[in-house]
C-alpha cells in the first residue's frame, strides 16, 4: 500500500469517526442532552425517540384555557355573550364590513376552526356546535418569532401580549399567525360609523383604545388576572363552567385535572406552535 | 459630474416631467391614506398584505439581479461587461430605493418604523432584511459612484474601492434570500413554506433583472450613442436564458410537489391561482396569462433569429420581464393568504389610491435611475467619444 493511498484512508477514517461522534457533541453542546442516549440503552426495541417534536418543559407559569363545546352547544346565546363581554370590556370597535372588522373571540364552525381534520362523516350536532376561536397563546408564537420590534411578546405567564405603542404595524404577526387571530386597525377605531354612531359604543376608561395602524388580538384579559379577576370571557360563562382558565403548568389547578381526565384537542398541533387553548367536543 | 443630468434633450425632460406628474399624483394618494389609515387600499384582514409587499418582493428581485452583470466583471474579469457594470449597479440603487418607499407605504404607523432598531430583534427575519437592503443600497452607492467619480476625473479608481465590490456579490444573494426567509419561515403558511422558495426567488431574480437591464440597453441604443455591445448583449441573453428555465423549472417542481403528494394545504394556493377555488379565481387570467408570456419569452431566446434581432429580443424581454413580475409581484403574495387560516377565501382588490401610489413609487424608482443613467451615460461618451 503506497504512503499516498495509506494516508487517505487515515484520514477518511478519522473523518468518519468525526461524523458520527459530531452530531453527539454538538448535541451535548448546545442542549445539554446527555441523557438521551442513556434512555433507550437496556431496551433494545423501543424506539429511540418520540416522533413528536420536544416535550414542552413546564418553567414558571403558563396559562392556557379549556373550551367545552357542548356547553356551548347547551346554552344557545353564550358565545355571542362572551364576545361581547370581551368585546366592550376591552373597546373592540364594531366595524360591520368583514373585511376589516377586529374580533378578538368569535365563534366558528367546526370545519373552519379544525381545518386540518376530516370533515366527512361528522354527526351532524357537530356541525352546528360554535367554536370559540381566539389567540391560542401559542408556547412557541410564530409571531412573537417575527415582530421586528418586540411590539408582540410573551409574559412571564406564558400570555402573547401586544405593545400598541411600539407596534409600527408591518402586519407581519398577521401574517405569521397560523389562527387568523389577529386583527389590524385599518382606519381610526375612535371614530365613527357610516351611520354616525361611534364605534365603540361605550369606551371602558380602564383599557386603553388604540390607534389606527396597530395590530390586536385577545390578551387572556392579563390586565384582569394582574388584578385577581377572571378573563372577561370566563366570567361570562359563569356557572355554565363552559370555559375553564388557568396556569397549566400548576399539577393542582382546575384545568390542569380537566385536563387530566378529559380528551382536548388543540387547533393545528402538526404545526408545533403548542397552543394553550384546548377543546372539548 | 451631476451637472450632466441637468443637460438633455427635450425628450429626456418630457420623460422626466411625466415621471414628476405620476409622482405627484401618487403623493397627494399618499396623504390621504395617512390620514386615514391603511383602510385606504383593498387589502383585509384576511389579505393583509396586498401590492406594496408584493412590488416589494419583486423589486428586490430587480435589485439582486445586476449581480448578474456584476459577478462576471469582477470575479471572472469579464472585460465585456465593463460598459453596463455601472448600469447594473445603478439598477439597484434604484430598485432598493423603491423597494425601501414601498415598506414606508405599507407600515400602519410609518413614524414608528424607527422602531426597528430601536428594538433590534435578532429572531426576525424583517431586521435582517432591513439590515441587508439598506447594506446593498450602500455598497452600490459607494462602488457605483467611485467608479464613475474616477471615470470622470480621467484616472483609475482607488484599490479601497473594490473590497465593497467583492463584498456586494454575496450580498446581493443575501438580499433575495432573507426576503425569501420573510415569508418560508412561517408555519401556517403551506404556499409559502417551501424550502426551495429562496431558490426561486433567486432564480426569478437572475431573470428579470438582466431582463430590465437589456431592454433599457437596447432602448439606449436607439436613443443615445451608448452600445453595450454585440458580445455583451450575447452574453446576457445567455444568462437570462439559463435564469428563466431554471425559474420555470422551480415552478413546475411545486407543482409536482402539491399535486402528487395530494397535500390539501400545499394544493390550495396552486388550485386557487391557477384554476380557481371554491369559485373565487380573480388571479387566474393573470397567472395563465404569466405562463403564456413565459413561454414566448423562451420561444424568443431559444430562436436564434428572434433573440439577434433587437426588436424581437426586446419584445421577448418585455414579455418574460412581466411573466415574473405577475408570478412574483402579484400571485405569490396574495396567493398566499389565499385561503386563510380558517380557509375562507376572501380576495383582494387593490384601491385606485392605492394603485397611484404603487405607480409613483415606480415613477421614482424610474427618476432615480433616469438620473443616474444620464449621468453615467454622458460621462462614458464623453470619455471615449472625444
């Protein structure tokens, strides 16, 4: 074997031992997961990992929200009280025109709000159930990932919440928002309709209105729970128990044992921005 | 050297004064969309990007395609190229200059957009897009006017000059590559969520800018003693050719790619903008229409008849030039929020207002580049024709 011929094959060796130890180190590197190889060592057929992206690791608090459909599905009129509860308390104006309406919660059919499940062969009450739609205070936000200015951020509590005084409206969130749940003021909110009457029909001085030009969406009512309050939605339901809120990283809170008991389906899961908004149907 | 644009004919003040006129109109559109916010255009909550974003997308296409011209001169030191280099480069100085009015028109809160980097955010990719356009604008700036400066004076330019030249070469494919990252990097989005997106986007770029840029060299040609040359011109139907099959090559793999797979949400947008869905298809005659042109633009390429004569070739050019402005700068953007996330489909036509904006601010992207190829222009004549 001629020196040239040796050496290549050295270092075509070497190379190959770097290939595959590489990928490991790196791993160790940047997450720390030393652990995994050890898993599946003394179980020869298991599979090496879950097909599923990352298990979410609970940190601090995550607030999140069970919707039960039935419930709405009982008590004809809830869905439109608790949009309108949300609605006044947080000075949504009333725009008619649907193309540039704002609507922070609002109801749907079920084959618009689950687009990616089948639709055929449904029972028919389930085709007349309204589904409460709103911001799924996704735990990985595609918007919170693109707004070039922070203007839309996560809380410590886990709640995707809107700067309206830092927003330059690029509307880039709307974009990124896999839920459509995002609105945009396309003309002033403080004014006035067609027929003379003000948009918002009676302001709330403790919420602030906005300014034509920004983005906004449902905020979990963060400024009631700073305060101890139900969001405004939840309380709406009242006793019905149609909505159920609460930090789902807390083993004891209520929605953490429904949803221990109960099968939720979330909207659009395949797409790994982990909502926090779960329905029972 | 700017006094040359002060001197020409009475066409060129004509042209000037009609850009002026389109402009004006498009300010006084302006105003009153500020005033009243962005409800002023078509677009929706559904649609909330409508044509600023989309002649944006485009235009930075424009802008990275006098790479084209670019690359060869410096790298290879393809000598031939030496006469449209500066157009090229100046091609982009104008095509970054509209693409940057363009977001200004779209923001909801312009006076913010400062913003930006008040709160640099390093995980979005709309920073990074600032940064690169406004990086490319510079270099051009600087390599274009450096270049000309010493043209001029009668002597050679500085060494210091051509670092930023190497340097706009990558840079070039950096600007068309992050505004690709803009829009598949979003998960919901399935049109839009293709890796091969950025490579289009390049691909569409390297033909409709070399595209523009010839057609204005034949208009010169006509119009002024300015001759790129028979050599160059070979060459950059060339690059063009090969940039326009391989667009339409990546257009025809996300076909496949939808229609075989069987993928709902990869299938909507197609099915939309090419043959209508749920019986919305405003944007199906432009789109058949795009590949009708395509496929003369290619015709004309590939006859070697047709692509020596100037006119035919012109006629090619203009026909492939607006084949990729429709596929980009009307149906890839607004196909995309077609249907929404709740698959609705809801469409979207641009305002009146609107439109005039849109129409000045490629009336001043035309200013800008009428200027500075009049100055560069008159300073080559008046250099090699004594």
């Amino acid at each position: 074997m001629d020196k040239k011929r040796r050496d290549f094959l050295k270092i075509a060796g070497l190379s190959a031992i770097a290939g595959v130890a590489a990928p490991t180190a790196l791993n160790t590197l940047f997450k720390g997961e030393v652990i995994a190889s050890d898993h599946g060592g003394g179980h020869g057929a298991e599979p090496q990992g879950q097909g599923h992206a990352k298990i979410e690791v609970p940190t601090g608090k995550r607030f999140g929200m069970v919707i039960d459909v039935n419930k709405f599905h009982r008590y004809e009129g809830l869905a439109e009280k608790c949009t309108n509860a949300c609605h006044s308390i947080h000075n949504v104006p009333k725009f008619t025109d649907p193309k540039v309406e704002l609507k922070w919660i609002w109801k749907e059919p079920y084959e618009h709000a689950f687009t990616e499940h089948s639709h055929y062969k449904k029972n028919d009450e389930l085709h007349n159930m309204p589904f409460m739609v709103m911001c799924n205070h996704c735990d990985a936000a595609p918007c919170v990932r693109v707004c070039p200015t922070q203007a839309t951020f996560k809380n410590k509590d886990g709640m995707v919440l809107m700067d309206f005084h830092r927003c330059i409206g690029c509307r880039f969130c709307m974009a990124a928002c896999p839920y459509g749940s995002r609105s945009f003021n396309w003309s002033d909110p403080r004014g006035k309709d067609k027929d003379g009457k003000p948009l918002i029909a009676k302001e709330n001085t403790k919420f602030p209105t906005r300014t034509r030009g920004v983005v906004e969406k449902c905020n979990f009512c963060a400024e009631r729970i700073a305060v101890g309050q139900e969001p405004a939605c939840v309380e709406a339901c009242g006793a019905t128990k149609a909505m159920i809120f609460g930090d789902l990283n807390d083993a004891h809170s209520e929605i953490s044992q429904v949803l221990k008991k109960q099968y939720t389906i979330q909207r659009k899961p395949a797409l790994g921005t982990k909502p926090s908004v779960f329905y029972i149907i | 050297m700017i006094e040359k644009a002060l001197k020409g004919s009475s066409l060129y003040w004509t042209w000037i004064c009609v850009l002026l006129g389109i402009m004006g109109i498009g300010a006084f559109c302006y105003v009153q969309q500020y005033n009243y916010g962005l409800g002023y255009t078509g677009m929706s909550r559904d649609v909330s990007w409508g044509l600023y974003i989309s002649q944006f997308t485009f235009l930075v296409g424009v802008a990275a395609g006098g790479v084209m011209v670019v690359l060869p001169y410096y790298i290879h030191d393809y000598k031939t190229f030496g006469r449209i280099t500066i157009l090229g480069e100046f091609l982009a100085i104008a095509s970054v200059a509209m693409c940057l009015m363009f977001i200004m028109a779209d923001l909801g809160q312009p006076l913010r957009a400062l913003n930006v980097l008040l709160h640099p955010t390093l995980n979005s990719m709309l920073f990074w897009d600032m940064i690169v356009l406004n990086g490319y604008l510079a270099l051009n700036i600087i390599v274009g006017t450096v270049v000309l400066q010493a043209e001029y004076k009668g002597t050679s330019p500085p060494a210091w000059y051509k670092p930023f030249a190497y340097l706009s070469i990558p840079w070039a494919i950096s600007i068309h590559t992050v505004t690709a990252f803009l829009y598949c990097g979003l998960p919901g989005r399935h049109f839009w969520l293709t890796a091969i997106l950025a490579p289009r986007f390049l691909a569409s770029a390297f033909a409709a800018g070399p595209a523009l840029l010839l057609f204005i060299a034949l208009i010169l040609k006509r119009t002024t003693k300015f001759d790129i040359g028979k050599e160059a011109q070979n060459k950059l139907v060339t690059i063009i050719t090969y940039a326009a099959i391989l667009n339409f090559f990546f257009l025809g793999l996300e076909f496949f790619v939808g229609y075989y797979s069987n993928l709902p949400g990869h299938m909507h947008t197609l099915d939309y903008l090419f043959w209508g869905l749920h019986g919305y298809d405003q944007l199906v005659p432009f789109m058949r229409f795009s590949l009708f042109l395509g496929a003369v633009a290619l015709v004309v390429l590939f006859t070697p008849q047709l692509k020596k004569n100037d006119k035919t070739l012109g006629v090619g050019l203009v026909c492939l030039f607006f084949a990729l402005w429709i596929d980009k700068g009307l149906g890839l953007v607004l196909g995309g929020f077609v249907p929404n996330p709740l698959e609705y489909v809801t469409e979207y036509t641009p305002s009146l207002g609107e439109m005039c904006i849109t129409l000045a601010v490629w009336a001043t992207g035309f200013l800008i580049l009428t200027l500075l190829y009049k100055i560069a222009i008159s300073v080559k004549l008046e250099k090699e024709l004594p």
